[in-house]
C-alpha cells in the first residue's frame, strides 16, 4: 500500500519533532538527560531511514 507507507514516514516525522520538543522542555526546566537525547537521537536515525527507503 503506498499511501501507508507516506503516512507512516509523516507520522514519524510528527514524533520526531514532538519529542525533540518534550526533549528540549525537559533539559530546559529539569536539566540534560543524555539518555533522553540518546533516545531523540535514534528516533531522527529511523526517521531518515524511513524516509531514505521510502523511494524504493
């Protein structure tokens, strides 16, 4: 189905800024995690992994 495939990357694009959002808030008013952004981090790699297979 390649309408799910589009929105799956849209969906994980939208968590992906959502949690650098909730990412950022918390070392803002709590201090850094590296964990938390450890986590952000692997969450862009899979983003832009599924948007590099998207394509294909």
């Amino acid at each position: 189905m390649p309408g799910s495939t589009d929105s799956s990357t849209k969906t994980m694009g939208v968590l992906t800024v959502g949690g650098l959002v909730a990412v950022t808030g918390y070392t803002v008013a709590l201090g850094s995690n590296g964990w938390l952004w450890f986590g952000w981090v692997l969450l862009v790699l899979i983003t832009l992994g599924m948007v590099a297979t998207r394509g294909s």
